[in-house]
C-alpha cells in the first residue's frame, strides 16, 4: 500500500510542477520585452461615457466654489443646496448639504446680523442655533436645524427663510458664524 501511495503523490508533485511550469511560459510569453520599462502614462484625451459624449470630472465636495471671495466666511450655494464653513486660510473646514427655504438670498456678501439659540421658526417647527444673515421679502434668511432632526422639505405655498440643515451641522454653523461672521451667497 504505501508503494502506490509514494507512486500517487510522486505523479500529483509532476502534474504540479508541470502546471506551474506552463503558467510561467504564458506569463513570460505576454510580458513586455523590457520589464523595467515605465508603463505608458494614460491618454489625456477625454474619456467617452455610453452616450459617447465627454465625462464631466467629479466635483470635490470640499473645494469651495472659485467665486466666493477669500478669507473666513460661511458659502452658501444655491444651485448646490451646500454650504462650506471656510477658514481664514481658505480652507474648508466643514461642508454639508442643507434644505432651502421658499424665499432665496440674492447671491452676494453678507453678515451675520442676529443669532438665536432655540425659537419657533417661521414653517411653526421648533428650531435651534438659528444664524440670521439677511432679509428677503419681509422674511428673515438664515440657517437653522430643527429640534426633532428632520429635514422636512417646506411647503411651497408659505414664505419661509430658513435653510434647514441637520443638528450636528447647526451645531458647526452655531460655533463657526458668530454675529458680523462674512456670509457669501453664490448661484
């Protein structure tokens, strides 16, 4: 019996080595001639989606729009439905994505004119960390983050002004936008 058995293991070793053998010859057969050699650098020429048209290159949600000013300052983008918290540096400190209010702001500079910690807004939501920068059609605008944590989408019909964000954002926007903090509003 463990003559066979040698016999076995000595014919599966073979098959092995074999087998490795011919996947050695494949991969040398597909390598370039110089292995050393730098792969080529990808084309520069634009991509093409399905639709055969070029790909738009993917925004960086921290970098803060181009024309929104310099030094510390609050961006709210209107298309974007974001808001960037930017350092004296330029840098973003924090972003996040808010809900908007049915009355707008001009795009523009503005300040922070007043501050609340917890009111009722003007949707009838208790709301907190309210930071006020600018009236609009008798409305105040300004951001805010509602006590219960939702981010109901406003009722079209009410003039509304505040730009709903989540709680632990509100909370970012309370420590960040005291009053007379610089607020820029871009389309």
């Amino acid at each position: 019996m463990a003559r066979s058995s040698s016999g076995f293991v000595a014919g599966l070793t073979a098959a092995a080595v074999a087998a490795v053998a011919f996947l050695a010859y494949q991969a040398s057969a597909n390598a370039p001639a110089d292995v050393s050699a730098k792969p080529k650098a990808p084309s520069t020429a634009p991509s093409t989606a399905a639709t055969g048209g070029p790909k738009k290159p993917v925004k960086d949600p921290l970098s803060v729009p181009a024309d929104s000013g310099s030094g510390a300052r609050v961006v709210y983008a209107l298309t974007e439905k974001r808001v960037w918290l930017v350092d004296a540096k330029g840098q973003a400190t924090s972003t996040f994505s808010v809900v908007p209010s049915t009355v707008h702001p001009a795009p523009g500079a503005y300040k922070v004119t007043s501050r609340s910690g917890a009111v009722t807004g003007s949707d009838g939501v208790q709301i907190e960390h309210v930071v006020r920068f600018t009236t609009e059609q008798d409305v105040s605008i300004g951001f805010s983050a509602a006590v219960d944590g939702t981010l109901p989408t406003p009722d079209p019909t009410r003039k509304t002004g505040g730009i709903r964000m989540k709680r632990a954002d509100g909370d970012a926007m309370w420590t960040f936008a005291s009053i007379g903090a610089k607020v820029v509003v871009v389309p």
